[in-house]
C-alpha cells in the first residue's frame, strides 16, 4: 500500500484521538444545524447528522444537549461556515470546510499555512468543480441482501451501494441526505456512521516524496481550530 493510503488510516486515528477538539467542532456542527433548521432532530436532518458524528466520537449524551441548548440561547455564538478552495503541493486539488466566529482570522490563517506549505489558496469556484458533494452511510451487513436494499432504498436517492467487509456503505446524492437518513431509520437500520463528503472526479498519482509534501499541509491544516473537514483528489489507493 502507498502512503497515501497509510496516511488515511493515521489521519483518522489521529483525528479522533484529540478529543477535546472532537468535542469542539461537533459543538459548532451542532450550533450550524440548530442555526439553519431548529433545535428538533426529528425535524432537522444536519443535527441529525451532528448528533450522530458526537456519538460516533464518544461525546457524552450530556455534552450534546448541552451544545443544542447553548445553540437555542439568546446569547449563543454566531458561527459561520465558509469554504476555501486552493492547490496542496504537485497540483494537489484541496477544498478545506470551515465554521468560524471570526472571518478575517480564518482566512488569514489558512492563507498562511497554504504558502508556508507550499501550497496556494484560489478563488471561488477554482476546484470545487472537481468534486461531487454526497452523502455516504455504513450500516452493519448483517443479513441483509445487497441487491433487495438497493431497490429498496432506489427511492430515498440511493446513487450506489458497496459492501465492504462486514458492512454496506450507502452513497447518495448531497441534495437526498435527509431523504436517505430518515429512510434508513424508518427501516431500523443502524447506521454506524454518516458523512457528507467532496469526492473527487479524477485522483493524482504522486510519489512518496510528493505524497509527504501534501501530507503536512493537510496536517497543518487539521490543527487550525476552525477546519473542519478537507478534501483532496490525491491518490489513496
């Protein structure tokens, strides 16, 4: 396996072993959604969505309804999200999403560690077009036939369904998220994670060397406060 593929698996492990800043960017997920659709999860997918991401990093049932009411108050922290799109090193297409109470140092910061790092940070819309917004689900396998839920699930907006192992990954598009989440609870389906994600259309084949460059950029951009998810079209396999 290359390193990029090694980096994947570290990257995850290392994102989630810093709990305290787990619990802080589901607190602003949570803040986000409440913004945008109310404070019922019943009614609002995104804090459906958030809600889940707390408990897949072990947040305390507490913690969350705590960040639901600290969102509902009168005083609660106006945060807002912005996207940033630019080039890692080796024309490495890179797309950060970030929620922030502070624009201008956002911006100033993610412009720094993009030229430190070798990297340069564009203009709207420069690579965006190189990805596809979608939702992806994992559910346990279990029983289940792959080819009956599919059809199953083709009018929630199923775009494609893979099994992996001991469970079924769910691919939908951005727009049918809400549609594919409540379909799979009314189905009693545990999911066991869900994400919206940036895939890219095409993926670079770099070198080692060139894969480490890339590496600790992103790296450097996972320890900003504000960065909440980043995406890239470089070859993980």
């Amino acid at each position: 396996m290359g390193r990029a593929f090694e980096y994947r698996k570290e990257r995850k492990m290392k994102r989630w072993a810093n709990m305290a800043k787990v619990f802080t960017k589901v607190g602003r997920e949570i803040a986000i959604a409440v913004k945008e659709g109310g404070a019922d999860p019943e009614y609002n997918p995104r804090l459906r969505l958030a809600i889940q991401n707390g408990k897949t990093a072990n947040m305390p049932k507490a913690n969350i309804e705590n960040a639901i009411k600290r969102a509902t108050a009168k005083d609660a922290e106006n945060y807002d999200e912005v996207l940033f799109e630019g080039y890692a090193p080796h024309g490495v297409a890179l797309i950060v999403e970030a929620t922030t109470d502070n624009n201008n140092r956002t911006v100033a910061n993610v412009r720094h560690i993009f030229s430190k790092y070798g990297g340069s940070l564009g203009t709207s819309g420069s690579v965006e077009y190189m990805f596809t917004r979608m939702g992806v689900f994992k559910i346990n396998a279990g029983d289940l036939d792959p080819e009956e839920l599919e059809l199953d699930l083709i009018d929630a907006g199923l775009e494609e369904l893979k099994s992996e192992e001991d469970e079924i990954v769910i691919y939908t598009a951005f727009e049918s998220f809400g549609d594919m989440q409540k379909a799979l609870e009314e189905r009693k389906l545990a999911v066991n994670s869900s994400e919206l994600v940036r895939l890219p259309s095409h993926t670079k084949d770099l070198s080692d060397e060139q894969v480490e460059d890339v590496i600790k950029l992103i790296e450097k951009m996972e320890e900003d406060d504000d960065v909440g998810n980043i995406f890239h079209n470089m070859n993980e396999g």
